[in-house]
C-alpha cells in the first residue's frame, strides 16, 4: 500500500541526485532515530552516533548481513530541528554508480529506512515549519529553472519576498476581522455598519493581491518562454534565420518557395528572458492543400505570439501581402533580409537589414526583439527601485493566483458591503473568505489533499 505523506514518524531514504554515472551520488536519509539506523550500516557507527550537527563523518557503507563493503562515503549529519528537513538526518556522498546506489538503499531500506514519497523531504521541511508552501513551490520552480531570469525569480521568491508579503497582509486582514467580530458578539455600534473596518487599508491590501494575480502571466512567461514567430511571404529566408538564431540547422532551407510546411521551434535566450523561435510556412495564397493549412497555422502562431519577426525579400521588395500583414500587427519587427545580395535593394525606413549569410544586423535583431519582449515580462523601462523590488513578488502557480483572485473578489464584496451599509456579519464572512484564502497560499490553511498535490509534484529525493 501506498505510504501516505503524513506518515512523518517513519524514516525514509532516496537517492537526491541524477540517476546514472556521475562523479557522485547524493543519498539522504531523515527522520527520527534515522541517525542511530543509519549507522547500523556504516563502518564507524559510534562516530557517527556522536556526530554534532552539520557535520561530516568518513567512513563506508557496510551491508550488515555479510559486512561487506558498499561504497566509501561522507556523511553529514543533520540534527532536528536545525538541518534542510528540521529533523535528525544523514546525507551520504558516495561515488556517482548506479550500482553503488542500488546497493546502498537496498541496505539502508533493509535498516529500517522506507523509500521516500517525491518531495517528502521538502514536505517534512514544511510539517516543521522551516518553510511555508510560497516557498516549497519556489524550490520546485528553481529546480526546473531553465533560463537565467526563471532562476532569479524563484531564488527571490525562496527568499521569501512573496510569504512576507501575502503573511503582513493576512494578518492586517485578520485584525479588522477580529475587530469586526468582537464587535458582532457585542452587539456594539448598531449604528456604524462598517464596524470599525477600515475600507482604505482594504482597498491597499485588495490592490496588492490584484498586482500580485496579474503578475501570474509573467511568471507563466518565465516558464514556457516569449513566443517570437518569423514570419513572411514563402522563400524570404525565415528558415535560414530561424537557424542561426538557433544556433541549429533545424529547419529545412531551399531556394524553391513554399519549402516550410508545418511550424517548427526551437527555445533561446536573450539576456536572461527565454525566448521560444518558431519558423513558420510562408504567407500567400497557397496552391495545395497542405500548403494552404501550413499558411493558416502560420497566421493563427502570429496572432497569438509575443512578438513577431517579419521578413521581407530585398532582393523582391514590399508586396501588397506584406504591407497588410504589417497593418495587422504593427508592432512586428520589420526585418529586410539577404543584405548580403547584390541584387538587395537597401531597406525601406523602420527595416532593420539582415542576412543569415553573413549574420549582419543580428546583433541589432537581437536587442530589438530584447527590447520588445521585456516589457511582457514585467520589466519596466526606467522603473524605481520599488517596482524593482516588487518584481521579487511574482506569483509562479495556477494554484496561488486562483486563490489571489478569491480574495480579491471576497475583499471587493467587503468593501461593496461596507459602502451599501450591508450588515456587519456578512461583511465578516466576506472578510473570513479573502483572509482564508491567503492562508491556503502559504499554506496556513492548507488541507491535506492540496498538500499532497503540491508535493508529489516533486522530484525523488526532493
Ligand atoms: N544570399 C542570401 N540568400 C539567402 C539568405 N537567407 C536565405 N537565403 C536563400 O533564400 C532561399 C530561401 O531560404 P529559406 O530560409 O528556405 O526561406 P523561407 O522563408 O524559410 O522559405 P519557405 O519555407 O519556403 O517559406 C534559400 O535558397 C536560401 O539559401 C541570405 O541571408 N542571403
Ligand atoms: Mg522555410
């Protein structure tokens, strides 16, 4: 049967790091008496035994049923309430084989250790209080990090900007609440509906949590990338740009238009924001089929992306197609392509010339394409070190954006309440909602099923 993540009292082992051949293997065993258990399989139990806190033993991994050797090892030991997890543990660097491993944790289960759930160590850490479920989300977002700016913004969220943030406000939310309530049991102020509630500071605290809702779409940003899609009329050297931009021959180039029929992509990065490159089929009025479906799906990928890259032929110049595909999405980046052509005319004002030949204008391409994007991702040009801040406290999951906007609803009932003189109880009960709603963020008021589907999305040894 399953083990279930609120079995706390058991001691549980896994592997941390990467399974495979690698220079070492991370295994980390915690829980209590996990100490003691451990060191029934290790060559200087008492050492062990004794260890202070947050300190290394050598030694090896014995099989106790045969006292064989399994692998020469370090062990930090860790001791509740300190250490990552908040309870006593031991972290055993071994040599990076699969075969070592296996054998280690055949061992350490064999001791009394069960295989940990994903994520039950971070979860521990949460049971603990050595960190809330804002923060248990950041190191999850970390550990899938994959652009430099992603990484920044759930470093700073670990750091706990966010919790601050959303705790200060819960608890200025809790105040007026048991302000309001002690009056209800009173039955005092029968004249003052608002019941000592204070409609400003609610208001500072309701657009917080909206500031903090709409951040959502920039996180989101950060994790899927900024859609750029090349787009242009058939044989205009998307293609060839589309590879070197990915560094990749990726897609097909041929000097017969209508070479591109389906989308293809490809992930980069410019200066910290993840960018997702897709070279799309070439727009005209197309012959067959297949061709026509690829135009369409090239129009639908422009429509919905973050910025589009437009390519003209300057060997052919602006057609009518291009000049109404750029009224429809004005802010494209014009791009005049194959500058490196004799026969290329020079480029039309607002026309940046590039060539996929030489890489001229690639630089500038580059920085025009930074430039555009950024403010999707919630840079600011010119912002005060206040929005600087501010862009620590980016919410990251569909779960706390949700709750952001229950709040926000259950604050603007509030405060509707409070102008229609509605009765002091109901404003309580809308008040309670919003207030609740930020403890099942952090995590305060989080129920058992939630915690479990937070944390299962971990990794092994997590
Ligand atoms: N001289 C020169 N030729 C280029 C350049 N870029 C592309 N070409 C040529 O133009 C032709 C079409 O290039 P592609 O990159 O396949 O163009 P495309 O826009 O993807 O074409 P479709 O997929 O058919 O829509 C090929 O013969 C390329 O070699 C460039 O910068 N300079
Ligand atoms: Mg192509």
């Amino acid at each position: 049967m399953q083990r279930s993540y609120f079995d706390d009292c058991v001691p549980i082992a896994a592997l941390a790091t990467v399974p495979g051949e690698s220079a070492l293997a991370i295994i980390r065993a915690a829980g209590p008496g996990s100490v003691e258990l451990a060191s029934s399989c290790f060559s200087r139990p008492t050492v062990l035994v004794a260890a202070s806190a947050m300190s290394l033993v050598h030694g090896e991994i014995l099989d106790p049923s045969n006292g064989e050797t399994v692998d020469e090892v370090l062990a930090a030991v860790f001791r509740a309430p300190r250490g990552p997890v908040g309870e006593d543990g031991v972290e055993f660097y071994c040599h990076g084989s699969p075969a070592v491993v296996r054998r280690a944790l055949a061992v350490l289960e064999s001791a009394g250790f069960a295989p940990a759930l994903p994520g039950e160590f971070s979860f521990r850490a949460f049971l603990r209080g050595k960190t809330d479920l804002v923060k248990a989300e950041a190191v999850l977002e970390l550990v899938r990090a994959g652009s430099e700016g992603a990484r920044a913004q759930a470093l700073l969220r670990l750091e706990g900007g966010l919790s601050r943030s959303l705790a200060g406000a819960r608890v200025a939310l809790v105040e007026q609440l048991a302000e309001a309530e002690a009056r209800l049991d009173y039955a005092e102020d029968e004249d003052s509906p608002a019941g000592g509630l204070d409609p400003g500071s609610l208001l500072g605290v309701r657009d917080l949590f909206a500031r903090l809702s709409a951040s959502y779409a920039v996180g989101r940003l950060y994790e899927r990338g900024a859609r750029a899609v090349i787009a242009g009329r058939p044989n205009a050297g998307k293609s060839s740009l589309f590879n070197l931009l990915a560094r990749e021959d990726r897609s097909i180039v041929a000097p017969e238009p209508g070479t591109t029929r389906d989308w293809i992509e490809a992930g980069i990065e410019l200066g910290g924001l993840p960018i997702r490159l897709i070279d799309t089929a070439g727009l005209r009025e197309a012959a067959g089929e297949v061709e026509a479906a690829g135009v369409a799906r090239s129009r639908l990928l422009a429509a919905e992306a973050e910025a589009v890259l437009y390519l003209v032929d300057g060997r052919l110049g602006l057609a009518r197609e291009d000049e109404s595909f750029l009224e429809s999405r004005p802010d494209s980046l014009r791009l005049w392509s194959k500058a490196d052509d004799p026969h290329c005319a020079p480029p039309p004002a607002g026309f940046l010339a590039v060539s996929a030949t030489t890489g001229q204008g690639l630089p500038e391409l580059a920085a025009a394409l930074r430039v555009l994007v950024a403010p999707r991702f919630g840079e600011v040009p010119g912002a005060s070190p206040r929005a600087e801040l501010e862009r620590g406290l980016r919410v990251a999951s569909e779960r706390q954006k949700l709750l952001l906007d229950r709040a926000v609803a259950a604050l603007d009932a509030t405060l509707a309440g409070v102008e229609a003189r509605a009765p002091l109880d109901a404003l309580a009960l809308d008040l309670r909602d919003a207030a609740d709603a930020i403890g099942e963020i952090t995590g305060e008021l989080a129920s058992a099923e939630l915690l479990e589907a937070v944390f299962s999305r971990f990794c092994l040894g997590k």
